[in-house]
C-alpha cells in the first residue's frame, strides 16, 4: 500500500500508535501530529482517545464496525427526484423541495450539495461544473 492509498486519519492513528509505545505523552503526540499534518490534525480529544486506547493493548488502527442506523433517504429515486425539481425550476429553496419529496431539510441539502454537486449562487442552484466554466470565461 502506497502513502497516497492512506487515509490521514490513519497515517495520524499509526503515528499515535507508535509514539505511545515509545512512552511519548499524548499533549507532545498532538503537537507533533499538529506540525505535520496542519488542519487536518486529528482533534485533541481523539489524539487522547486513540492514545488510551493504544495503551491498553489495542493493536487495529482502522474504526471498528459501527451499528449505525442505515442512511436511508439518500437512495437513486430520491436523488432523481430532487434532481428533477432543481433542473425544473432553479429557483426553489431547499425547504420547498424537502416538503415536495417528503424528507428532512437536512437529506435534501445532502442530496443537493454531496450527490447532485449543486451550490445556491444568487438565490438559485447552479452546477458545480458549470460556476466553474462560467468563472473560467470572465477570467479571459
């Protein structure tokens, strides 16, 4: 496995790993894990976690198995169908289309913005792609 295959998360886990079987505090981990890895450091809290969690034996660096309550609002239909409606009329807002295809606010922004890709820009939805063409166009 390449560096570039893994996770900073993970980088960061062996790294914890290694430094608290070396007998390194958990406050100095985090202060060299922060100089390295900038803003994508782990937080403090889960650099202590992970340190405990180490010291006590545990030898996996990757999550264990969370029973977590399936994501069950985002399936294809309900992409489709927020899909339909942004195309439809650009101009609705994220509380209009959660009542028409009856889900949270929250699973229809997801929708919107991780699957469909779309940003509000100027009160409607505009496809990443094509802010960036447009952007691309002014530029020259």
């Amino acid at each position: 496995m390449s560096e570039k295959e893994v996770p900073s998360s993970v980088a960061q886990r062996i790294i914890i790993k290694f430094l608290s079987r070396e007998g390194i505090k958990p406050a100095e981990i985090l202060r060299r894990l922060t100089a390295q890895f900038g803003d994508e450091t782990l937080s403090r809290p889960r650099v202590f976690a992970w340190h405990k969690e180490f010291g006590q034996g545990r030898e996996k660096v990757e999550n264990e198995a969370h029973n977590r309550r399936p994501r069950t609002s985002i399936t294809e239909d309900n992409i489709r169908a927020i899909r339909q409606l942004v195309e439809g009329d650009r101009r609705l807002t994220v509380a209009e289309i959660s009542s028409v295809v009856g889900k949270s606010y929250g699973s229809a922004q997801a929708i919107i913005t991780d699957q469909l890709g779309f940003r509000k820009v100027c009160a409607s939805f505009v496809a990443q792609k094509q802010r960036d063409m447009e952007k691309a166009v002014d530029d020259h």
